[in-house]
C-alpha cells in the first residue's frame, strides 16, 4: 500500500470510526473535540523518513531557520520601535526551553508544518502566570476543542482549548497555553494541510521508481522473462529451473555471469527496459512536481532534474529567489502568528520580527559591493572611511575625507550621520543666466559636500553641550528636589533651572559661544564655494560679514534654549501632577537628555549645516547685487512634500523671488495636497523663511 493509499485511508478511519479521534466525544454542551485528518506517521515514516526528494525538500526548509535574526521590538515614546536585545521575549525566544537552542526549536517547527500542516507550541508558566518556556507538541497528538456556531449565528468555530494525547492519558491546556501555526486548509477551520499530503502520489511514485531500481539490481540486474524449452516439463522441472537460474544471477558475483540453455530452449525478455520506459525523465517529472510543492528550487537539493543546467550563478539566483519568494513570506507569516500569540503576554507595545538582514543569499555580490562603493567614493558622495567600512576594510585615521573629482582635493569631514535632501538657495540673475547648466551643477554638488562635512561637528558641539546641560540640571535638583518637595513639589528645582538656562547668564550664551565658529568656518567654506564655482566674492572676514554671523549665531541660540526650556518644564509639571519622587524625576530627565543627544542633535547638525550654508551665500549674493533667488531640492523622495511644492513654485525654470523677500513668512500656513481628496498643513513657527532649509530645529 502506498503513501496515498495510507492517507486516505486514514482519513476515511478518521471520519467513520468511533474509535481515538473523538469525533462524537461531547466536551460541553456544544464543544467537541477534533483531529488531524492527516495521518502522521505514515507522512513521516513513508515520506519524510523513506524519500530522499521530500528529506531534502524539508530539510532546506528548516535549516534556514539559522539565518534570519530574531528580533524584539518595543515602542519608545514617540511611538517608534526600537530594538530591545535584552528583553524577557528576547530572551524566551533566544532559549525557549532547557532541552533545545533556538536553532532546535524553530527546526522542529518548520518540519512538523511540512510533514502534518500543523505545528503547536505550550506556553510554560511560572507561579506567576508568566510565560518562562515554550515547548513544541508533537502534531499527530493535538486535538483541538472547540465551540460550533449554534443555527443562525456567523459561522465560526471559537477554540476552547487543546487536548494533549499520549498513551491512554488525554491532557486539555487551556486556549492560551498553546500557540498554533498552520498551513491553511481550504476546507477545514481548525487544522492545516501538508505540503507533503499534497505531494504524497508523486512520493509514491518516486518510492516505487527507486524500489523498482534496487529490485532490478537485487535481481542480478536481468529483468523478468520467458524460458520455453523443448516439450513438456513437469512442476519440479519448472522449480528446479527457476532455482537454478537464480541461484546463478542473484547477488553482485553472478550479474554477468553467462546462460547456458539446452537445445530447443530459448530466453525472451519480458519486462521494458530503462530506456523504453523513459525513466530517466519518468524520475525528473516526480523529483520535479515534489519540489514544486514544497517550493524548493531543485537546484538547491542536489536533485536530477536541478543538476542538468546547474551553474555558480543558476545556484545564486535559485537561492535568492528561494528566500524572497518562498521562505521570507513563509516566515512572515510565522511572524504574524507569534505576535499574535505570544507578544501580547510581555505587553501592548511588543513584537518580535525576523531580520533578513544576515541572511546571505540576500548580500550583495563582494564584486558589486567594491563596484558600487568605489564609484560612490570617486564620485565624493562618500568618505575614504565610509568606502573601507563598506568593503569590509578597518577605518583609518586620515580618511575622513571626501574626494572631489573636479580637482582630486580633499574636503575634512569627520563620522557621518543620516544623509539628508539637498536643498539650496540659487542666484537668478542676469549673470547667472550667463552660467552653463554644468557650473551650475558642479556648485550644488559642491555645496552639499561642504555642507555634510560640517555636519559631524556641528552634531559632537550640540551633544557636548545637552551633556553639559544635562549634568547642570541634575546638579541643581540634587540641591532643590528635596526642598522643594514641601508645598509645591520641585518648585524651586524648576526655578533654579529657568535661570540657568535663560536667565541673564544662561545658556544662549554657551549655545552661540560653542557654536560662532563653526557658523564661521563652514560660511567661509562655501564662501570659497561660491567664489569658486560662480565668481562672487564675500569677504567673511569684513566687519559686515561677522557682524551677520554674530547676529545668525544668537538667533539660534535663542532658538535652542527654550525648546529645552519647555521640555523640563513639561516634565515638572507631570512629576507635580503624579507626585513623582526625585529619582523618578532623574530618570525622567536623563532620558529626555539621551533623546536630545541621540535625535535632537542630529537634527540640528542636519538642518543647520544646510541652513547656516544658505545664510551666508544668501548674504554674499547679497552684497555682490545678487537680485533674485530660486528654491532648489534634490526630488529624490527624501524631502517633504512642502519643500518640494516650493522647488514647483520656485525653483529652477521659475522666476523665483527677489533677493529681499522670503520665500515663507513666520507665522503663514502651508498646505499641500496629501492624495486621496485630503490636504495635509503645516504653520511656520521658527522664523521668516528667505533660504532653505523650510523646517525648524
């Protein structure tokens, strides 16, 4: 009987018999208990176990589990995910129970849904009723008690709990002690079907095309036939006959041994041989269909009909399209299931996901990788360091510089941060008109590599600062917390740090003190920019120039201070309302101060880099009688949809605007159209606008 065979008749047993299934077995007034209808064993023993198609095919399956990485995630204040390495699901997941590595674990998952459709996992529980383990349940032992819609109501089948079989002993879990995946059934709600049910006639023809092969070599490699000889022979005769010509042929010593036949008989072969039975393409059409089924490129496997066309770069692109086609929406789904069934016992804000990331059929090619970063670094687009680093080579000390094409310079840049959209303020004069597209297009480029090699120090200045501020801020609320804790709570504390931050010596004065000459040296660089690449001159050095840098650099300062300002008054204000304690209060502000050091800094470099660069060639163009300006943004998606309606309303191809007007005024609302019939709005409350970049701080 064959592995179809077997199936079904299992399943007939399973539907007609009254026997373990359960089917009738009432577990509550409207609750029954259910089954696989899949035969487990005979999947396992006669597929699984007997075919080297469906081992292999499993087996590539659920050895991948070692690539992906599994992370945990939860949400920060701001409502962003962050990666959390040391997290109890983290570590649940990482070692799920004391007998199995996560390895073991996901494995054994992968191939109980290849072989039954299903895979069950028991939650393990502390005295406390939180989850300390999981334990995989092997498929065929499950049943599932569940609750049939009564007549009348939507069709559904709630899941009461699970039942646990083993010998005689029969175990019910609870609903929320087990976690199911499935592959999905078409015609039944609680349990899933095989890839290998689906696959089990090609199993058996496969099985029965290797049996038929070792029987023919079991058989001293001659196939079946006819002896007729000269008259009559009796039954001995004919036993006597058969005996000896299998004693002659059978076993490796007699496969080309010679037949002798007496006269008047003759041997005519009886059986088809390989050839006429095509059985080299009869074992590519099974090998094929069973791949097909598991998805498996057959490639991958070694099978015969993967190795006919097999090459380096058939076996790359067989992997590749493996992982992105087969198993990365495979273990999505898995991912779907554990969020669902596991992520909400450690909290609301939770999940886990599988990072791609590390899974190598999806790296780039070394050769592309050094392809791509070579060009990206003769380009100037990135540092010598960040080329290194990208090709896998250590960072060294002098190459934190950008290579400029037009001359082979150097331009001093120090670690980068995220990229950001280019945006700059152009001349439109009658000189500029005189100026090819090309000039053009080398002082844009030019004016970003400035800018982004600034951009490091601007973001090491604003950290050094916050951390300064945040040490002077503790400092006052281990002098004012407890004092202040009568009447009003932290009263004096908030009083102490206004006047340190905006009092008469406050912190403008620091933020313009840290922050002058770096307003100075990246405005004297693209001065030189603008010199260079459009022939307009501005002496940075002249009373005029300082004078406006001074006059930008304590406008930023006053810009700074009370954003602060009003973070500590916020988080005083939540203390008094919740009667925070003072280390809560610590807590609190430290990890305000880390946001602050982590984005709040990085948003400064960004924009001020591109702002302050816009400042001072707006102020050169200025004095050299520029007399208008147009918006320019690299359209690349990186910019927000009102920069890129100004770059539509004023940029290249445009009049654009006089040099004395802005482009946006404090206080004016901007909207746009957001799709779908819906506008999307945004008020300017940082300055009056006449440069790039749109945003505030």
């Amino acid at each position: 009987m064959g592995l179809r065979d077997r199936l079904q008749l299992a399943a007939w047993a399973l539907f007609n018999s009254k026997g373990i299934s359960g089917l009738d077995m009432l577990m509550g007034a409207d609750a029954k208990s259910w089954f696989p209808k899949t035969d487990f064993n005979r999947l396992s023993a006669e597929g699984y176990e007997y075919n080297a198609v469906v081992y292999a095919c499993v087996n590539e399956r659920a050895t991948s589990t070692s690539e992906p990485r599994v992370v945990v995630e939860t949400k920060d204040r701001k409502g962003e995910w962050q990666e959390k390495p040391d997290h109890s699901m983290a570590r649940l997941l990482d070692r799920p129970n004391v007998e199995m590595s996560q390895y073991d674990f996901f494995f054994t998952t992968v191939m109980y849904l290849d072989i039954a459709g299903n895979a069950f996992w028991e939650k393990e529980r502390s005295k406390a009723g939180r989850v300390v383990g999981l334990w995989p349940m092997r498929p065929d032992r499950v049943g599932i008690v569940a609750l049939e819609s009564k007549p009348g109501e939507r069709i559904k089948r709630r899941i009461e709990s699970y039942t646990w079989r083993y010998m005689a002993d029969l175990i019910t879990l609870p609903a929320r002690n087990v976690i199911q995946f499935k592959h999905q059934h078409p015609r039944d709600d609680l349990f899933g079907w095989p890839p290998l049910g689906s696959a089990a006639r090609q199993g058996d023809t496969d099985n029965r095309a290797t049996n038929y092969v070792a029987s023919f070599f079991d058989n001293a490699a001659v196939p079946k036939g006819l002896l007729s000889v000269k008259g009559r022979i009796d039954d001995a005769e004919e036993k006597r006959l058969k005996k000896r010509i299998h004693a002659q042929f059978t076993g490796q010593g007699g496969w080309h041994d010679t037949l002798i036949l007496g006269e008047g008989s003759t041997w005519t072969e009886l059986a088809e041989t390989f050839k006429d039975m095509d059985f080299p393409n009869l074992r590519k059409m099974t090998e094929s269909r069973i791949c097909m089924v598991f998805q498996v490129p057959p490639i991958l496997i070694g099978a015969f009909v993967g190795l006919e066309h097999a090459t380096y770069s058939n076996y790359g692109e067989a992997r590749e399209s493996f992982w992105k086609e087969t198993l990365m929406p495979f273990y999505r789904k898995l991912q779907d299931t554990l969020n669902r069934g596991l992520a909400p016992e450690f909290g609301p804000d939770v999940r886990m996901r599988f990072d791609f990331s590390t899974v190598m059929a999806l790296q780039e090619d070394k050769n592309q990788i050094w392809t791509r970063a070579r060009e990206a670094a003769t380009a100037g687009f990135i540092t010598v360091n960040d080329f290194r680093e990208q090709v896998g080579l250590p960072r060294v000390q002098d190459g934190d510089v950008f290579l400029r094409p037009m001359m082979i310079s150097e331009i001093p840049a120090l670690e980068e941060g995220q990229q950001k959209a280019l945006q700059i303020s152009s001349p439109e004069t009658k000189m500029a008109s005189k100026l090819d597209e090309e000039k053009l297009e080398v002082y844009y480029k030019a004016f970003d590599m400035v800018a982004r090699a600034w951009e490091a120090q601007f973001r090491r200045k604003a950290q050094q600062l916050f951390a300064e501020e945040l040490a002077q801020i503790l400092a006052i609320l281990r002098k004012e917390g407890k004092a202040s804790i009568e009447g009003l709570a932290f009263a004096g504390f908030l009083d102490a740090v206004i006047a340190f931050l905006i009092g008469r010596n406050g912190q403008q004065g620091a933020w313009a003190q840290g922050f002058f000459p770096l307003f100075e040296g990246l405005m004297e660089s693209q001065a030189e920019n603008v010199a260079g690449a459009l022939g307009i001159a501005w002496d940075i050095a002249s009373p005029e120039a300082q004078e406006f840098i001074r006059g930008y650099t304590i406008k930023f300062a006053d810009t700074v201070v009370p954003t602060t300002e009003r973070a500590v008054r916020e988080l005083v204000g939540q203390a008094q309302e919740e009667g925070w304690s003072v280390p809560r209060l610590r807590e609190e502000i430290t990890e305000r101060f880390t946001e602050f050091d982590e984005q709040r800094a990085n948003a400064i470099a960004r924009s001020e880099t591109i702002r302050s660069s816009n400042a001072g060639t707006h102020e050169a163009w200025r004095s050299a009688g520029i007399e208008r300006t147009q918006w320019y943004a690299s359209i690349d998606g990186r910019q927000c949809p009102f920069c890129e309606d100004l770059y539509i309303k004023y940029g290249p191809g445009t009049p654009g605007i006089s040099i004395t007007e802005n482009y946006v005024n404090l206080g004016d609302t901007l909207t746009v159209d957001a799709g779908d019939g819906k506008s999307k709005s945004m008020t300017v409350t940082y300055t009056d606008v006449a440069y790039p970049p749109l945003h505030a701080l």
